[in-house]
C-alpha cells in the first residue's frame, strides 16, 4: 500500500518521462486536475478553520463542489488517455506495464472515492469525519511538500562563540625542543627483535627455513587475534 501511495504522488512528475504519442505525451489535463486538487485542499482547510470559529462555509463548500465536478470532466478525459499509453507501456516491458497499472488503479480508486465523498456533503457545513477523510485522501494523492533547504541544515543554530585561528601548532615535538624533560639514552634504544623460541624453531625448521613457505604457512593457518589494542606475538599466536 505504501509502494501503491508512493507512485501515485509522483504520478505526474513519472508521466513526463514517459515516450509517447503526440495525443498521450500532452499532460495539461493532468496539470489540471493537481492545480483543482491542490486548490481543494486548501479550500478543505478554510472550512475547517471557519467551522472551529463558528462561521459559516457555504460559500466555500459550493466552491469546493465547482472544483470537483471540473476535476470530474478532467479525470474521464484522462481516462480515455490512459488506454493510449497502456499500448506505450506494454512495448516497453513488463515491469512498466505493471507499474502503469498499480498506477492507475490507485488513482482510479482515490479520484472515484473522493467524488462519492464530495457528492454526499451537505450544502452549509462538513462533518468532522468528512474533513479527516478528505484530509486523508489528499495525503495520499498529493505530493509532499518540501522545505527549503537554507536555514534547515545545523550550521545556522550551531551558536558557538568566535575563537581566533590558530598560527602555532599546539604541540610541539619533542626533536623540535618541545619536550618537557629530557631524553635518556634508554629513550634512544633499539628495541630488542622477538627472541626465536624452540618451538617457532621447530616450526621453521620444518619449513626449511624458507621464507616463502613460512609466509604461506602463516597466511593460510593463523588468524590474527588483537587483545587490549596489541596484536599478540608470533609465540603467543602459536599457542
């Protein structure tokens, strides 16, 4: 149902892409109903706002029911279009003859639901469930509005306090002269390699001592294992 809701509100940006015949690539009809259904919208809020305050809407209703029966003329021609662009659809694939159906047996459905409501409205007032389903229609058909992306992303609320940039580095190296105390030579040592054990011997030994079979031997039989953010030793891993 969502998938169904989706393709409905793109239903008119879809149609423009579309390859078609001179007859069935002309969309004011389509341009025409958005534009009454839009500006029914907005006449359906209008009376839900006067009714809240205690005034009356005839005028609006009227206007509103004006609107439907132009959407009216409008949606039985789009009907008669509608079967030239199935002819379109089919030539193309079926994924597209399928997506043109669920397409137009959504509208078909919302546009028919939406003139039976309309025609059952009373002349003076609307009925708070009415509003709600009309409301509701509307959601379904309508595309979404967007908002404007100025003012909308966080670097306009951030509200941070204005700092200088800095010209100095904020740490200093120590072979620069930024050390706090001074080096040993235990702090200029060579650290001393892996001792080779016994049993990383016996092991190496048993791959005559050859680096390309020691490489493979580790590549396809260890799995490297990080304990505390070190990685164990060559011993360590064999246990």
């Amino acid at each position: 149902m969502t998938r169904l809701y989706s393709i409905l509100s793109v239903f008119f940006l879809l149609l423009l892409f579309m390859p078609m015949s001179t007859h069935a690539a002309d969309f004011t009809v389509e341009r025409a109903i958005q534009h009454d259904l839009i500006l029914s919208r907005s006449i359906l809020l209008s009376i839900e706002a006067r009714q809240k305050a205690g005034q009356e809407v005839t005028t609006q209703i009227a206007r509103l029911k004006a609107l439907a029966e132009s959407i009216r003329a409008n949606h039985e021609l789009l009907v008669e279009r509608f079967a030239a662009r199935d002819e379109v659809t089919a030539n193309i694939g079926e994924t597209a003859e399928t997506r043109q159906q669920e397409m137009v047996d959504g509208y078909m459905t919302f546009l028919d639901d939406y003139l039976v409501t309309i025609g059952y409205l009373p002349d003076d007032a609307v009925s708070r469930s009415d509003i709600m389903l009309l409301k509701a229609h509307f959601e379904q058909i309508l595309p979404k509005r967007t908002l404007p992306l100025l003012g909308t992303l966080p670097y306009r609320h951030l509200l941070q306090a204005p700092k200088s940039p800095l010209i100095e580095p904020a740490v200093v190296p120590a072979y620069q002269g930024g050390a706090e105390r001074a080096v040993t030579e235990a702090d200029l040592a060579a650290s001393p390699e892996s001792p080779i054990t016994l049993e990383i011997a016996q092991l190496a030994e048993s791959l005559h001592w050859s680096p390309l079979e020691i490489y493979a031997w580790v590549k396809n039989n260890i799995s490297s294992e990080w304990y505390w953010g070190l990685m164990k030793g060559a011993e360590e891993t064999l246990r």
